[in-house]
C-alpha cells in the first residue's frame, strides 16, 4: 500500500543520512586528527617550552610547565593522549554532522555533491573563522579571559553567524541579506570577553603560527566532512532507488 510505501521510503531515507553522517564523521575527524598530531601538537609544545618565562628572558624558567592537581586525571603521554584526542575529535564530527543533518531536513536544503563544499565553507566561517575573530586561538601560558565568558561569546558567535548563513542560504532576498549582516556583525559589535593585561613568553611568531594552524586544520576539518557527507548521501540515495 501507499502508506507502506511512505514508510520504507523515509525510514531508507533516514538510514541513508545516518550512515553517511557517521562516515562523514569518521573522515573529518582522523583528517583533522592526524592535522593536530603532526602540525598543532608541535606548536604547543614548543610553547610550553616558554610557559612562565618573563619576555625577553631566554635564562631558566621560573615556574615549572603544567602542573597539575594530585586528584586530577589526565592520559599519559603516547598512544593514551593520542587515542583520546582521536575519539574526541570523531565524537565532535558526529556531532556537527547530526546538526548538518537536521537543520538539512528542517529547512529542506539537500547536503549534495555539488552543495557539499558550500556546507563545508559555511561551517568553517560560523565555528571556526567568526569565534577566532574574536577569541584567536591562544597557546599554552599566553593570557585568556574568564572560562565561562569565553564560552558564552563563543556559543553567541557561531549560533549568531550560522543562522545568519542560514538566512542566505534558505530564501536570499534583500531582508535576509539584511538580516544576516547584522547575525553576523553582532557579536563582534557586542565584543569578545579581553584577557588579562599580562606579559607572556611566548613569541609572537610563535602564536601567529599557532592561530593560523588552528583555522587551516578547521578549513579542512570542515571541507571535509561537508564533501564527503554530500558524496555519500548522493550514493546511498542511488543505491536504494
């Protein structure tokens, strides 16, 4: 019967989008992994090397890098530190392609080969470029505001920068255009929490490397699971009809 019929249809449908967000995942989330292990990781480092180090002062550190309290858990260096990274990064792909897949269904804006980089690019501007705008990412003993402010604008600047994508994306009239410069503009009019007026050790060449790591391995990491989660819906789909 029709309804029947309906029913596989959809639950075909939902399967199709399911697995090819979790591979889509699986992909994005080893890329950005092995980006991190072989490009971050390194910088920082490097920039432990300095943490508690007075500018200008290249003699003996005078505080001991990263300690750490006595209760406090954390992986052991090697292949514990480095598989916890792994899984971590590919719980986070699933993640954001679960939400690629639900504002895909909400909004009826089909996840293709030919939309997948869009998808990608848009990603990467909403989490990745627009929060570093204001919050560059910072090294190891290099001053940061308070936690929890630096998580609430951070929140603000993505959901505030995706909806204003979004917006765009979904009916691009002048209104929406309208509306997404200010989504977009707001959280920086409103301004990032500031860190501390403190000095760091850590050279400035050094950190503007480490930011621009940072953005590249999000560009990938977002490339990446958008193009492929559209190459793999578009192959499922064929398969069931």
């Amino acid at each position: 019967s029709l309804p029947l019929r309906q029913d596989r249809g959809f639950n075909h449908m939902f399967r199709n989008l399911f697995f090819a967000a979790l591979i889509a995942a699986l992909c994005a989330g080893l890329a950005t992994s092995i980006i991190q292990h072989f490009r971050l990781i390194p910088l920082i480092v490097a920039a432990e090397s300095y943490e508690g180090e007075a500018p200008h002062d290249h003699g003996e550190q005078t505080v001991a890098p990263h300690s750490h309290d006595e209760g406090e858990w954390m992986p052991a260096d090697g292949f514990e530190r480095t598989a916890f990274t792994v899984a971590a990064n590919l719980l986070m792909a699933a993640g954001f392609a679960f939400v690629i897949t639900a504002i895909s269904l909400i909004f009826n804006l089909p996840v293709t080969p030919q939309t997948g980089l869009a998808w990608g690019v848009g990603g990467f501007i909403a989490f990745s470029l627009a929060p570093a705008l204001g919050l560059p990412p910072g090294l190891p003993g290099m001053p940061v505001a308070e936690t929890g402010a630096r998580q609430i604008w951070w929140v603000f600047a993505a959901v505030s920068t995706a909806l204003g994508l979004l917006a765009i994306a979904k009916w691009r009239t002048w209104w929406a255009l309208a509306l997404a410069a200010i989504l977009i503009v707001l959280p920086h009019v409103v301004g990032a929490p500031q860190p501390p007026l403190e000095e760091t050790g850590v050279p400035a060449g050094l950190a503007a490397s480490f930011a621009s790591a940072v953005l590249a391995n999000g560009l990938v990491f977002w490339v990446v699971l958008g193009v492929s989660y559209g190459v793999l819906t578009s192959r499922f789909s064929r398969r069931v009809s």
